[in-house]
C-alpha cells in the first residue's frame, strides 16, 4: 500500500504540474512542458535516492540522527549567509540549477534528532527528565533563524513539529496546553507586527471582500473558485480556467485548486486517500 501510493501520488504529481503549469511555462520558458520536464527530472533522480536510503542500517540512520540537529542549524546560517529572497523571504539557496530550501531539510533532520534524542532517554530509563529542555531549545533556535529570513509559515510548522514531539513523549497535558497556548501567541503577535501578514490573514475568511478581492484576496479567492466549479469529476484534465493567469503560482502552492478544479471531488479525496495511507504506514 505505501508503495502503491506513492507511485500513485508521484505519477499524479508530474501529471498535475504539466498540467497547471503549461501557460506559464510557454510564457516564461517558451515550451509548455519545460517545468514539468524539470518535475520528472527531479522524480527520476529521486527514486535510486530512496531506494538507497532505504537500504541504509539503524545504525547508520542513528549516525545521521546524532548531526541532525548540528547540520540543519549549520544550513539556516548558510541561507542567512549566501541565500536569496523569494517573494519577500530568504529561505532559497541557489545552486546554479536548481534552488534548494534547507528549512525543508531541516524539519526532516530536526525530526530525526529528536527520535534519537527521545528513545535514548526510553531506553537509559530516563523517563522523569525534562524532555521540553531536551529538544525545545534546539527547535527554537532553527525557529529563529528562520524567523530571520522573514518565513513564518515554515516556523509555525517547525513549532507544530515539535508540539507533536512533545505530545507523543509523554508531556503532562497541563504544560503541553500552556505550551501550545504560548505557541499561538507568539505566532499571532509575529502576525499582528506585520501589515501584510495582517492582512493575508485577514482575507482568509472571505477572500471575496470587496476591497481585499483584488488585493490580498486574489489568491485565495481564485483557488475558491477553481474548487468550486470543478463539482464532483471535475472539467476534465488539462481544462482548468484558474491557470490561465489567475492562479500565479497554480503548479505550486495552488496545485490542489487546479486538481479539485480539473479532477473534481473526486480527485481532491482520492488525493488525500493516497496521501493518508502513506501517513499511516509509516
């Protein structure tokens, strides 16, 4: 079944992003299937790379595990050092072909520290010490460098990353809730101190506002849009309306519009069907 879905999800993927992005790829690449060749590039080098990661031993992944934390702080320096910003955020590092975002390698190594952090402390038996003063500090400092670039949407999800942590490590629920209520502040104050932060926020409602529609609520609302209309099979594959320059970024992060609009409710369910079965396999 994972691999049943993740072939699904892969092929779903490639198939998606030719689709939603071959207006803008003829606009700006001068051929409708050059994003979408880059996609099958990065999917076909991408298999042998986890067939070998699979391979690898527990003792190797625990190798890789006790640096976690070390070589992911190490890379958010690096961006703060050598990397560009992209729509207002510095978390890009440009590697002449590619651009690379570390914070997305840093939540899969800061995942992987914690896991050995956490089950040496089971399996020493050191089950009364303070797990928040384990692994916290760690995590909020990677917060903070990313804080620095100006992303708060991968910190918050850095900070849920570790609320599950501490969720699943036995934290007594009376310090987990202050925890969490200290998250959701901090987040909202990072909210409130920046007006278009504020105001992305605020369209999230009704993106449809009269005076945010052609704003802050283009976005959102398109995406809206292109659900809706797709009904229960969707218009048909490569049919979507929204692409056509409504929709900025539709390969990217509006991807699930474009397929709730051209596969229907039917595709949006199926999609999340796949991708839960990996979540619970693993």
């Amino acid at each position: 079944m994972l691999i049943v879905s993740t072939a699904s999800l892969s092929v779903l993927g490639v198939v998606m992003v030719f689709s939603a992005s071959s207006i803008y790829s003829l606009e700006s690449k001068g051929a409708t299937y050059a994003i979408a060749l880059r996609q099958i590039i990065f999917l076909v080098i991408s298999i042998p790379i986890a067939w070998a990661l699979s391979r690898l031993s527990l003792a190797r992944w625990k190798i890789i595990a006790r640096s976690g934390v070390l070589i992911s702080i190490g890379l958010l320096v690096a961006v703060q050092v050598i990397g560009k910003s992209v729509n207002g955020n510095r978390n890009w590092i440009s590697l002449g072909f590619v651009d690379v975002q570390p914070s997305e390698i840093a939540k899969f190594l800061m995942i992987l520290w914690a896991g050995f952090i956490l089950a040496k402390r089971e399996r020493i038996g050191a089950v009364q010490t303070n797990v928040i003063t384990l692994i916290a500090p760690a995590f909020a400092l990677c917060i903070i460098l990313i804080l620095i670039g100006r992303d708060l949407g991968t910190a918050s999800v850095l900070a849920f990353i570790l609320a599950g942590l501490l969720w699943v490590s036995g934290v007594r629920l009376g310090v987990f809730a202050g925890l969490l209520t200290m998250g959701f502040a901090g987040i909202a104050a990072l909210i409130l101190a920046a007006p278009y932060r504020m105001q992305r926020f605020a369209v999230f409602l009704n993106p449809f506002a009269e005076d945010q529609y052609k704003n802050f609520g283009w976005q959102p609302a398109h995406s809206l849009l292109g659900l809706a209309s797709g009904g229960l099979f969707g218009v048909g594959l490569g049919a979507s309306r929204q692409k056509w320059g409504n929709l900025s970024q539709a390969h990217t992060d509006f991807i699930f519009s474009v397929i709730g609009e051209e596969l229907g409710l039917f595709g949006t369910l199926s999609t999340l069907a796949a991708q839960r079965f990996i979540v619970f396999n693993l």
